[in-house]
C-alpha cells in the first residue's frame, strides 16, 4: 500500500484529494504539509475531515516528506511546486503536480505565460502530461506526472478526437469557457469576494488566460498539426462545475450524427468520458470523476459541449485516476 503525502494541504483541490484517498483501498495518507502555524490538525482547516482524518498540518522539507512517503501530490502553487519536486524526486518519491510547472514542454513559454523562470527547466518536455484518456500508457512508468488544469481538460477532451482525425481546422479554434467561483482558489481575493461574485457573470483574462499554451500544446500533439485556440474563460456564480463549449469549423461536409459517432467511437472505452445525446449541465457531473460531451452542427459549424467538476476530473479526481495508474490498481479505483 503506498504512503502518500498531500504538500499544500489547505486547499480546495488538497480536500477532493484527501477525501478520495480516504476511501481508496489502497492509498495510505501519512503526511499533510503546510506553512501555517502551530501544526494545527487538518480538522481545523477542513471540518468535514473532523473524526475521519488524525493528521496535523506540518510544514515539512522535501527530505523529511520523502523519508515518509512513497508517492507526493503536490498541490502547490506554480513556481513553489517545482522548487521542491526535484528533491522529492531524487528522495525516491513519485510525484503528481497539480501545478502547471510540469505541463508545458518550453521554459520561454513557461517565462512568457507565467511571468517567472521556471526553477526545474531542465525537466521539461520529459514528463508526461496526465491525461489518461490521450496518454494511457506513458503513465504508469513515470515518476512524475503532470495533472491538467481543469479548463484545458474540458477543452481537450471535447476537441482531441476531431483534430486527431484532421476533421477540423487547428487553427480556427474557439473554445468559450465557464467556471465555478472554486476554480479561483480558496485564497480571498475581491473578484471571488461574495459581493462580487453572486449573482453576476464575468469574462477575465480574454487573450491571455494561461491555460491557452496547455490547450494548445497537448491538441497540437494529439492532432499532429499547429493548433491555435481563441481561449475565453468566465466566473460563474456556482461553487464547482465547468461548461465548455468550442467552435470550429470542419475541413469536409460534418454532420450531427457523424460528429456524435466520432466522439462515441473514440470514447468508447473509457471509464470517465460519457458521450451523450442530450446537452450538458454542471450539475449532471459534480462530485464526479466523469467529463460529460456532446456535438452539434450549426450552420456548417462543429460545436461541442462539455462539463466536468473542476475540483475532480479538473484537479484531484484526475490524479487519482494517474495515481491508480502508476501503482497498477484498478484505474476507477475509489472513482466510482
């Protein structure tokens, strides 16, 4: 049974984790790391964890986390996460980040898009990115995994088996995204403030939001050809959930139902993707591990719908699917 370590165990992504390890068979949770003071119990920080988790938050080095555990998710922020995942690594850990400091394959992109040098860049364009349903088998190898953002999951998914088939164009791409007040982090900030954020409905970072490199970097992979996407996400006054909805135009004549046969084919066999007829809601997956995709055609356009809970398959769900990977167990493994 592996021990796991939990690193930035504070937040809302950190809790989905923990609780989806508390029923897996096979996780052992032995260390939970945080600056605060006190070495407070996670209860404190997480009350649903009260009578159910006997673990303080300690603010542990790279070392000392190693020496405990065999398998780290870390969930701490981009720049902090890859400052530590060298060490980890070297310990003899296996590392899951659910940072973006693993995800793109270019350290200027990395510099341009997140404002800061990456510490561990070296490394990048070596570890795989974790999407099993694209990446299945480079997965259970590897040492280091990197766990997709939630908005390039929703978007991915949605898109890969059209590019992947060359029946759309790469670089006409719109993808329009909508997301719950929780993708922002649990840190205060005035945008995600009550007052602001309830009953209102807001564009941000039109152009420039730093998920786009991911989008298109991993749908340039699976396509074969330079994908270029107009990325618009939005906040939405919900606690969890993201819709996608993308916009692209066929290079020959698509029809409804080809588009739906396409996305059920390539689907076919996978655990988290429901392919289904009726148009999705983020109430239709939430608290789930599953991505729930649709098609339509509208005057000669392709479009798809898709929504998946961003804390779960958009963060902890997806790297417990990776995790189940890595150790051989059953890849639904407390995921269903």
């Amino acid at each position: 049974m592996p021990r796991v370590a939990v690193l930035g165990a504070t937040g809302y992504t950190a809790l989905e984790l923990i609780k989806i390890l508390l029923r897996h068979p096979e996780a052992e949770i032995v260390a939970l790391t945080s600056r605060q003071e006190g070495q407070p119990p996670v209860s404190m920080v997480h009350p649903s964890l009260n009578g159910r988790l006997d673990l303080r938050l300690e603010d542990l080095s790279p070392a000392e986390v190693a020496a405990r555990a065999q398998c780290v998710f870390s969930c701490l922020p981009h720049g902090a996460s890859a400052s530590v995942i060298p060490a980890l690594l070297a310990g003899g850990c296996r590392v899951i980040d659910f940072s973006a400091d693993y995800r793109l394959n270019n350290a200027e992109v990395y510099a341009q898009w997140y404002g800061q040098k990456h510490p561990d860049a070296d490394r990048l364009g070596k570890v795989v990115y974790g999407l099993p349903e694209l990446f299945r088998d480079q997965i259970p190898p590897s040492s280091l995994v990197a766990n997709p953002g939630c908005y390039p999951t929703s978007a991915i998914l949605a898109l890969a088996p059209f590019l992947k088939a060359g029946a759309v164009d790469p670089r006409t791409i719109i993808v329009d995204s909508k997301s719950g007040v929780s993708g922002a982090g649990r840190t205060p900030k005035l945008t995600t403030h009550y007052p602001e954020c309830n009953e209102s409905i807001s564009v941000y970072n039109v152009g420039r939001h730093r998920h786009t490199p991911e989008i298109e970097q991993v749908l340039t992979t699976a396509g074969g050809k330079t994908v270029e996407v107009i990325f618009t996400p939005h906040l939405t006054p919900m606690d969890r959930g993201i819709l996608t909805t993308t916009y692209s135009q066929p290079i020959t004549e698509m029809s409804e139902e080809r588009a739906m046969q396409m996305l059920r084919d390539f689907y076919a066999d996978e655990p988290f993707v429901r392919v289904v007829d009726h148009l999705p809601g983020t109430k239709d997956s939430m608290n789930t591990n599953f991505c729930d995709v649709t098609a339509r055609v509208v005057r000669g356009r392709l479009l798809t719908i898709s929504c998946l809970d961003n804390l779960v398959k958009g963060a902890s769900g997806a790297a417990v699917q990776n995790f189940n990977l890595m150790y051989g167990f059953d890849e639904t493994q407390a995921l269903l």
